[in-house]
C-alpha cells in the first residue's frame, strides 16, 4: 500500500494486533514508519494484551511502539462507548504510557491527532 500510494497516511490500528501474528510479522510493524507517514493508533488492547484492563502487561510492547514509530506517531483511539468505559481506557492508558513523560503522553493522547487531522 505504502509503495502503490506514495505519500499517503496509514493508520495501523489495534497496536497491530500484536498477539494474532508472529514476532517476525511484527518485526515487520515496527519498520512500517521509515516506509512513509505510519502511524500506530492506541486501541483495541484486549487484541494484544493477555491482562484485563488496565493492561499492564502492555508496557514493554509500548516501549518498542514508541522506539520504532516515535512520539508524533502514535495517537490514542478506542476511548469507549460510555462514561465507564472511558474511565477504564483512560486507567488504560495512564498504566501503560506511565514510563513516558507529560509532554509524550500528551502527544498520543490528543496532540498528534490534532496534527495529522488538521483539527487546530
């Protein structure tokens, strides 16, 4: 898609869902930004994490999401559908980005989305 539609934006959904494949599939995920404008949407955990919410166990993963796509890459999606729901992937997303600072978590969780869709 990338070499058929240069200069697109991609969106990669779902962290990729990184548990339905294999490591090397993923390895393949992780090099999708320095192919073009990739960007990894924060959402559908449950696709990647074998914890319940808060997911948690999602760290280490975030860890490498952030190596590979950058701070101004990753954008938060899958806010819920309720008040509850909201409330339960904001926990989400607090334990899961807690290694990173203010200013990267505010990125993901509204800034970049503001860049990218022009919403400013």
């Amino acid at each position: 898609l990338l070499q058929k539609t240069p200069g697109a934006t991609v969106i990669i959904d779902h962290l990729g869902r990184y548990s339905q494949g294999t490591p090397a599939e993923y390895e393949e995920v992780l090099k999708l930004p320095k192919k073009g404008r990739v960007y990894m949407k924060f959402s559908g955990l449950g696709y990647s994490s074998k914890e319940k919410a808060p997911h948690r166990d999602l760290g280490a993963l975030a860890k490498r999401i952030l190596d590979a796509y950058g701070p101004d890459r990753i954008i938060w999606g899958g806010l819920g559908m309720n008040k509850k729901k909201f409330a339960e992937q904001k926990e989400a997303f607090e334990a899961v980005w807690a290694f990173t600072d203010e200013a990267t978590r505010a990125k993901i969780r509204g800034g970049n989305a503001v860049q990218l869709f022009r919403l400013g």
